[in-house]
C-alpha cells in the first residue's frame, strides 16, 4: 500500500509528513524523508523547527544521491568508483572535442556550457527512463521524422556511447548507482518495515519508481506527497486546471506499483481574498472576489528598472510599519532581466537581500584569478588576463605591490610587450647611451625598471615552468601536476590568506566561499588526472576541460541568519516562508513561459515524436505549467501579495502584462492597478533616496525658474529641514561628509573651476619668466595650461613614437643642416653631400631622441622612414629658397632671453618672455626668422588678435631689441615665417600632369607668416623672383592680410605686449577657469586635448563654458581701444 498525502498546499503536505516521521520514531520506527537534491537543506531546517528535539537526532533528511551513499555503505559488494556531476563534465567535454570532426549538427558544442549541461541531463534520462538501443534506431529509420531530429538523435547516441565506453571499466554514474542498489536491495534486510517518505517530488522516473516497487518488495512502508487539489482530483471532468496533470500522471504510475491510499490535507483558514485566489486560480470559469481585495495588489511601472525601484518603496513603507525584512521575498520572473538591477538599487536604498541562486564556481573573484593565471601561459600572455590577474588583489608581491603593479602593467602596455618577449632581459634593461647626459631621466627610468623588475621576476618564476609546456602535447598527470605547484606558490599562497584574514573583517559570507574554492579546485584536478591518467593532451585542452567542470560545479552559500529580503525565482523552495512576496517582471515576455533557456530537444521535435508513438518521458514535463503550480504553492503560503509588471524592459522592449497575471486582475474586478509611473508622495515618505531625488528636481525647478506646485514646494522645505536637523548627520565632525552636505555639494555640483588658494597659486606660479608657448597654452584653455604646466600631468610613455618626438628629430636635422650651411657656398652644395648629411644627422637625432628598444620597433621604424625621405626632400627644399633669395643663415638654435645673444621681451615692468628662435637669417641689418613645423600651420591675424599665435610676433619683438655689431643701430625684423617641413598626401579629384603634381608639392613647403613692409624692396630681398603678385617660397594671403606697415607692428607689439601681461596675471591669481577656445562649430582646443578626462568636460552641455575668438576683431580696432586708454 502506498499512502499518497494529497493537499494542493505543498507545505501542509510538508507538516504532516513531519509529524508522522515524529510519531513513527517515537515508536521506534526507522523512518527516511527523501526530497529533491535542491530541497535538501530547507527540508532539513524545516524538519528541525516543526518537530521535537530527540526525533530529529534519529530522522534521516536524504536526497537521492544521499540515500545511495547511506545504502552504498551498507552494501558489501565490490563497486567501483563513482561518477561525480564535475568528472562526467569533464568526461562529455573531452568526448565532444575528441568527436568534433565526426559531428555534423553538434561540432563546436563543447565549449558550451548549457549544451553540455543538457546533454548531461539527456544521458541520465536515457538510463533513467530505460532508453535502449531500439528507442533509438525507431527514430533514425522512421521517414515521418525530419532528417534535423533523425540527425540530432543519432549524434547523440554517438556521444552517448562514448560517454559509457570512457566510464564501463572505471565508474558508476549516479543512475548505474541506482540500478545497482535496486538489484541488491533484496540484500537489505534492515530496511524491512522502514518508513520511507518522499516529498515535494513533482514526478519520479522510472529508474526511481522501480527502486520503489523494490523497497514495498522487502516490506519498507512508502508515502509520498502529491500536490493536487483533492476536490479536482476525484471530480475532474471539466479538465480546467491543467497544471495539475503532471500530479495526475504521478498517481497512475504509482498505482502501477501497487494500491494506494489517498490522505487528504486540509489547509489552515488564510485570508479572505487570498483564500478566493487559490481557489480560482487557473480555471477556465473562475468566480469574481465581490470585494476590493486587502492583500493583493497589482502595480504597473514604466520600466524593469522603475519597477525595482517601486518595489523598493514598498518594501521601505512595509519596514516603517513594522515587518522585518526576512518577512519579505521578492520573486523574479526573470532572474537575468531583475537581478543586476535589484543589487544595484537595494544597494542604495540599504535594504539587505540574500539571492537564493547556484553560484558557479567560475564566478568566485578567487577562482578568476587563478584560472587568468592559466590563460596568461594558454593564450601567450594576452592582455586582459595579465591585467586581470595581477590587479587582483591576490597575489603577494610585497611591500607597496600596487604601484609596482601599475607600473609593471603601464610598462608592459606601452612597450606592447607580448607573448615571450617578458622572458627577454633586452626589453626590460636601461639603454645607458641614450641615457648618457641625462641624470635626471635617468635616475626617473632606473626607478621604474626597479619596480617592473620586481614584478616581472616574481610573475616569471611563477609561470615559466608550465610556460614551457604550452606547446604540442604532454601526459595529462604531468601538466596537471605542474598546474598544482604554479598555484602552489608563495605569492599565490600568501596573497591568498592576506585576502582572507581582510575580507573576513568585512563579509563574512564571502570569506566562507572562498574557503571552499581550494578544495574544489583541487578535487577538479583530481578528477582530470583520474579521468585522462597517462593519456597525451595538449595543456590548452587541459585548460579548457579545468574550466568547463568549474563553470559546472556550484558553490554552497547557505543564508546569513540576519534580517533580509530574500530574492529568487520561481523555482526556490525557500521562497514559500515568507509572508510577503512580490512578484516582478510579470509580462508575456517572462511569465509562465521564458525563451531564453537552452533545449537540447525543442518542444516542435518533441510532438513530432509523439505523433510518431515516439513516448519521450524525459520531456513530459511542461516547464509552463511548473512555473504556474510554483506560483499557486507560493500564493498558498502568503498572507500579502503584491503582483508587479513594467511596459518596457532594460533592452527598450515593449511588454504586456502577463496573460496569467491578466487573468488573476479579472478575478478581482474591484481592485486598482496602481500605475506608479511618476512621484507619488504616500510613497516618497518611505524612501529618503527617492526624497533626494524629489527635492533635487524641485531645488533646479527654483533654480530655473520653472512652476512649482505649493505641496512640493513644501514637501521639499520639510525634508531638507529634517536632514539639516538629523541627529544622524550630526554624529559626523566633517559637514562635507554629512547627508545634507553632500546633498547640498551634489545640487551645487558645477564643472566651473574655482580660483586656486592664493598660497597653492604662489607655490605653482612664483616666477616671471614665461615662454610664449606658456601663453599661448593659456590662451587656448586656462585648465589645460594649470594641468600642464602647474600640476606637469605628462602622458605615459609609449612604445609608438610621437609627433614631439618626431619634430624633435626634424628639428635636430634641420638644425644641423643649417648649422653646416652658415658661411658655407650653397651652389657648391650637389644633392650626394645633401643627402649623406641628411643620413648622418637623422640616425645621430634618432639615437638622442629615442631608445634602442623604440629605435627597433618595426612600426616606429616605418614612420621613420617616411620621416627621413621627407627631411631630404625638405633639405632641398631649404637650399633653393636661400638661393632665391638675399637672405643668408646667420644663426641656428638661437635663445632669446636674460645673457643670451637676443634679450628677453619684456611685458611689463616685471614679467618677460624667453625662448628659442629656430634659425634667424640676415641680410644686413634686416631679420628674417624661420620656425621649423613638421605639422602643417598657416598664420591667421585673427588668431594673432586672440592670443593664440604669438610665437613668430614675440620672435620679432626680441630681436628688434637687439644692436647690430656693424650699422650700431636696432635690427630690423622684416618677416617671421613657419616653415613646413611634412610632406602631405593631396586627394587629387582629377587627372594631374607631374607639372601640376609639383606645384602642388611646392605650396605645401612655402613658407607662411608675418612680413613687415619696412619698404618695397622688402618682398624682392625675402625672393628675387616675386613679381608683385606671387611668390615660389612664400605665401601671400588673400588681400595681403599677413603683410604689416611698421606702424601697424608697432600697435600690435603695444597689443600683444599688454595681453600677455594680462593673461600672466591671470595666471598668477590662480584662475584655472574651464574656457576652451573655439576657432568654428567644428574647431576646438579639446578635440586635441589629452586632459579630457580630467576636465570631463561636455561638448553636448558645456557650450557655455567656449570661448569663440572674434573673427571681427581688426588692428583698427585694438589700435583705437589702444588709443583710448
């Protein structure tokens, strides 16, 4: 006789079992309570709270496999050794990589995880549910069936015979186990007139039901739970409530053991409303609540992210009226949609949760660590994993490891070190020649290849010995064995427990996990080595198999016994103790069905088979109606209940309610749905984080001058008042740590820099000697200067050259070249001698400008290249505009400033300019000056007028000061150019003949800048071709715009001379202001700026903060204001 405990209420079903285990081991009745794997640990800790003391001392709680275990040791009967969830991972995982050319439908599966879950589960129903060979063959010659399914399931039986090949000799996997104990139970004496009773079982295979008919066979007592309605049950003839069929189907196979006795389980009186809503619940003519429900409630949100947030307002207003959090459960209807955002906001508003969930190993920040460890020698040092691994925070590398660290990684970042070049000392040594001069640098780069060192040999050691076995392959115990000493080490070891004893102080639960994480890992490697033993695999296959059993092994997290919300899904048993539940994400897309589960067999192949009298009973289950008879059972143990759906999800995704949802909203005519879409202040009082929100939008309506409504006006006083007021705000010395506060900060928030402490702006700026490109930096962006030149922010040195560098090997050329050609007879001067100098001083500005390591650098070496045969053409390009003219090189180099050859230019009465001109050519006492650009840059008044080109000007302004040896009178500047010195590629729309092409090439190297027409011969001494109109080695702007009368350099000087003196002012007084210049719409200084990420600045919503040069500004205009003054 079977008794089948029926009561659509599983937990009544639950406490009766629990007293009839306490009354049978109170007559000294051996009684067994068997319940699902993932049921074992709530079933133990429920047994033990509804049941006395003693009897819990002698009742065994036992899942399955538990059950196994107990009679597996009682059995004395030579086994071999069993096949753990982990082992037959790894057993299907090398069989698909093995099997990966033969399959067709199934090639490429075996890094995927669920497909090897499925396939897992698939092999244990085959056994389960007695598939043989014949199930399989009736599939593969039946012509009804597609070729798709027909192919499916051969390759299946494929890997499925392999699967029983590898563990025939070896192993017993937990159903072989099963069939085992069945066929020696007759050996178990002791168990004659045991009490056996399973529980919250939806459904048993047959495999489980033959177990069964043995234990009646020896004369064990079975009972088991059935979760039906008893009234449907004996009157089912309107077959309205489908969910329940799977209970029915249960019964009949049960009868097919032997007779069965129904006891009936009535449900303790609930309340009224919630009462009505099991009743009703899924039939097709459901009976109307006649009343407004007083326990359930329906909420409807913009989106999932406003529905969190909704439900996080209620729970805030059912604490303030005196439920404790671990009264409340939240259930996801989709755990990857809610999760994330359930963590992310519960975290803010401080409501404590416990997610009931499997965590997977591969999760654990511990096991990430080490399994990046291994990839670092899979995958040849990728970057993310080295990143990734030594930025753990798990590795013991001394005495101030993170500096070193970030070192270590910006180094190996920059140089673009990779693979085995960390092994070569050559990328990690001091170039001492190019070093040779420059202590300062010096001393800098030794400190840092210190501390990279330190680093490097640490990781080395570490990794170099399974390095070595990367490649071909190798016995599995030999790499496996090398895997366990690399983890082995000090600097795993130790920074492991330095984790540990800290974490322990802060998260308990994480600190238990981690504990577990060894062990596990080590039985994973066990249970490689017992599988592969002395076979030949390569170590990135070995990987691979490592990672696949940790993705399938979970990690034990048992809850905290402190107040929290428990969050789950509709599939945790744990759920139904709470009294409060809140259902969210109740829309079509995620309630009763969810499309984003894997299926090894899809619903449309498993009703072909049926059609063909194909019975798959592995998939007789139906995963909709579960999760509508896991709602009903927690609808059952609920005394409120609150029913939540979004109408758009966190992928912008239109959603309607659930059909399910829909059809409860119909039994309670009477009740609202409340739309929680906006501000609803029964609800904002609850939340002082929704407050600050209510009151920050409020606050920027004043600061607008936008309407506002009395009551929120009021509201917000009110509020701000208390936390002004709060007792707990005042327990902190600091106010800017306050809640109101930072409150305050947050509204005052502005990206606008405020004038600098006036001892930080003398420590900084205590000087008066600048440079024009100071001031030019200043002029473009106050902040970028304060960046640049006051905190000396510099960019991480690259491997890849950069456009300084590159100009400075232009400019050390051309410094030589030119340097040669003073007093030398240019005509005498053939293009062998030019390029043979060009040769020598390019390789010697090469060695000074870059290291050995970056000279070599094959992309470097490339851009130099080009970099070369453009300096050539430039070389010749010089000879033949000094030919062209009257004007001959004087000097190179040439500093201007306080005891040099030119003096300084002073400002004002104290603030003066230094520098260094470029190349000065004279004739007589006229001045011509060129500053070398190996980008390309025209000369425009208007960005003189705005301060942002001063450069050739100030060059003007110092040499004029200075009295020639010859004449005795001042100098006389006459013109200041930019010389280019790039070649340019020229997107040519049309045919062009080499004539053209070469013309081309020529305007791109003229020289461009500011003439002084001191008179009219000044233009034929600068090019003795110019005929009035053009000229071969400069440029002329359109309406002679560059062309200056003495008087006008003269109020320019007066101009630029008072402006730089006002912008040193500025800078002196601390004024580090957000003002980036904009020449256009599409121009401007932070397109180019590498400070971006510090300023943060907006081009969306900063547009006030641009300064725009005024491109009407005219030296008529300065000249007046002058004049004015």
């Amino acid at each position: 006789m079977i008794n089948i405990i029926m009561s659509k209420f599983p937990e009544e079903n639950s406490l009766y079992i629990y007293k009839e285990i306490e009354n049978k081991l109170e007559n000294k009745e051996k009684s067994f309570l068997i319940v699902p794997e993932q049921y074992t640990l709530e079933s133990d800790m429920d047994f033990i709270n509804s049941i006395k003391f003693n009897a819990v001392m002698d009742a065994k709680v036992l899942s399955f496999k538990s059950l196994i275990t107990y009679l597996k040791q009682r059995l004395t009967i030579n086994k071999k050794e069993s096949l753990s969830k982990t082992s037959k991972t790894i057993i299907i995982t090398s069989i698909l990589y093995k099997l990966d050319d033969k399959l067709k439908l199934f090639s490429n599966k075996a890094d995927d995880v669920d497909f090897v879950n499925e396939l897992s589960e698939f092999f244990s129903n085959i056994k389960e549910y007695y598939f043989d060979d014949d199930f399989f063959k009736s599939i593969e010659e039946n012509d009804n069936i597609d070729s798709m399914t027909r192919l499916k399931f051969k390759e299946i039986k494929l890997i499925y015979d392999k699967y029983c090949e590898k563990i025939k000799k070896t192993y017993l996997d937990s159903e072989d186990e099963l069939s085992f104990i069945k066929e020696n139970i007759k050996n178990c004496e002791f168990l004659k007139n045991t009490n056996f009773y399973f529980d919250k079982f939806d459904l048993l295979s047959d495999l489980r039901l033959d177990f069964i008919k043995e234990l009646i066979k020896i004369g064990a007592k079975i009972s088991v739970s059935i979760s039906v309605d008893k009234e449907y049950y004996e009157n089912n003839m309107s077959n309205d409530l489908s969910i329940f069929d799977q209970g029915f189907n249960f019964i009949e196979r049960l009868k097919e053991l032997d007779k069965i006795r129904i006891i009936p389980i009535n449900k303790r009186d609930s309340f009224e409303d919630i009462k009505h809503l099991y009743e009703n619940f899924e039939k097709y003519r459901p009976k109307i609540y006649p009343k407004e429900p007083q326990n359930i409630y329906f909420l409807e949100s913009i989106s999932s992210t406003n529905e969190v947030e909704n439900a996080g307002l209620i729970i805030e207003k059912l604490i303030r009226e005196g439920t404790s959090f671990s009264s409340i459960a939240i259930v996801m209807a989709n755990a990857s949609e809610y999760e994330n955002i359930i963590k992310r906001i519960f975290d803010r508003l401080n409501i404590a949760i416990f997610i009931d969930k499997s965590k997977k190993m591969t999760e654990n920040s511990v096991l990430k660590t080490w399994l990046s460890l291994l990839r670092i020698i899979v995958f040849n040092f990728r970057k993310e994993d080295l990143e990734s691994f030594i930025r753990s925070g798990l590795l013991d590398f001394g005495e101030n490891s993170l500096q070193r660290v970030i070192s270590f990684q910006n180094y190996m970042s920059e140089r673009k070190i990779k693979g085995s070049m960390i092994f070569e000392d050559k990328y990690f040594e001091l170039d001492e020649e190019y070093y040779e001069g420059k202590k300062e640098l010096k001393d800098e780069k030794q400190k840092e290849l210190l501390a990279v060192n330190s680093i490097r040999k640490s990781i080395v050691e570490l990794i170099k010995p399974l390095y070595e076995y990367r490649k071909d392959i190798h016995k599995a115990s030999e790499l496996v064995n090398l895997i366990y000493y690399t983890l082995d080490n000090n600097l795993i070891k130790n920074g492991f427990r330095h984790y540990q004893d800290n974490i322990k102080e802060k998260d308990l639960s994480i600190y238990e996990e981690n504990s577990q994480i060894w062990n596990k890992f080590m039985t994973i490697l066990e249970q490689v080595v017992a599988i592969l033993g002395e076979g030949m695999i390569s170590l990135n296959m070995i990987y691979k198999l490592i990672e696949k059993a940790c993705e399938n092994t979970t990690i034990s997290i048992i809850p905290p016994a402190i107040d929290q919300v428990l969050i789950g899904d509709f599939d945790k048993d744990r759920i139904n103790d709470r009294d409060i539940k809140i259902f969210i994400g109740m829309n079509d897309l995620y309630f009763p069905n969810s499309n984003n589960s894997y299926t090894l067999i899809s619903e449309k192949e498993k009703n072909q088979l049926k059609n063909e009298n194909i019975n798959l009973k592995i998939y007789e289950d139906n995963k909709d109606d579960k999760k509508l008879l896991n709602l009903l059972r927690m609808i059952t143990t609920s005394k409120k209940i609150f029913f939540s759906y979004s109408l758009i999800n966190k992928s912008n995704e239109a959603m309607n309610i659930s059909s399910s949802l829909a059809d409860i909203i119909q039994i309670f005519p009477k009740a609202s749905i409340r739309k929680i879409t906006g501000q609803r202040y029964d609800l904002l009082k609850y939340s002082k984080d929704k407050l600050d929100e209510f009151s920050y939008a409020n606050l920027w309506k004043v600061k607008r001058n936008e309407k506002i409504k009395d009551d929120e006006k009021n509201i917000t006083r009110t509020y701000l008042k208390f936390k002004k007021d709060s007792k707990e705000d005042k327990i902190y010395n600091d106010a800017k740590t306050r809640s109101y506060g930072l409150f305050l900060k947050g509204f005052n928030y502005s990206k606008d820099k405020k004038i600098l402490n006036k001892n930080i702006a003398f420590n900084l700026y205590n000087k008066n000697k600048f440079t024009v490109s100071e001031i030019e930096a200043y002029a473009k962006c106050p902040y970028k200067y304060f960046v640049n030149y006051g905190l000396k922010a510099r960019d991480l040195e690259s491997l890849d050259i950069d456009y300084m560098e590159l100009g400075n090997i232009v400019h050390y050329n051309m410094e030589k070249i030119s340097r040669k050609l003073i007093n030398e007879d240019i005509d005498k001067i053939d293009k062998e001698s030019l390029d043979k100098l060009v040769e020598d001083n390019f390789k010697q500005s090469i060695k000074l400008s870059l290291d050995k390591v970056r000279a070599s650098d094959n992309k470097n070496k490339f851009i130099l290249s080009n970099i070369y045969e453009s300096s050539k053409n430039s070389s010749k390009k010089i000879l033949e505009q000094i030919k062209q003219g009257e004007f001959k090189i004087d000097t190179v180099e040439e500093k201007y400033g306080k005891n040099q050859a030119y003096p300084e230019v002073y400002v004002d009465g104290k603030n003066y300019l230094e520098g260094r001109i470029d190349r000065i050519d004279k004739y007589g006492d006229y001045i011509r000056i060129i500053d070398y650009k190996t980008g390309s840059k025209d000369i425009k008044i208007e960005n003189i007028l705005n301060g942002i080109e001063l450069q050739l000007f100030v060059y003007m302004i110092s040499v004029k000061g200075k009295i020639s040896e010859k004449s005795k009178d001042y100098l006389k500047p006459v013109a200041s150019f930019y010389l280019p010195l790039k070649d340019e590629v020229k997107s040519l729309k049309s045919s062009y003949d080499k004539e053209n092409i070469e013309k081309i090439y020529n305007d791109k190297l003229k020289m461009n800048g500011l003439i002084i027409k001191i008179n009219e011969e000044v233009l034929k001494l600068l090019d003795t071709d110019y005929d009035g109109k053009n000229s071969d080695i400069f440029k002329i702007q359109r309406g002679a715009k560059n062309i200056f009368t003495v008087e006008e350099e003269e109020v320019l000087e007066r101009f630029i001379k008072k402006l730089i003196s006002n912008y040193i002012i500025e800078i002196k007084s601390g004024n580090i202001a957000l003002n980036p210049i904009r020449i256009n719409e599409s121009t401007y200084e932070c397109q180019i700026c590498p400070y971006r990420s510090i300023c943060k600045f907006d081009y969306s919503i900063d547009q006030d903060k641009f300064k725009d040069i005024d491109k009407n500004l005219s030296i008529k205009d300065i000249k007046k204001e002058l004049d004015n003054e």
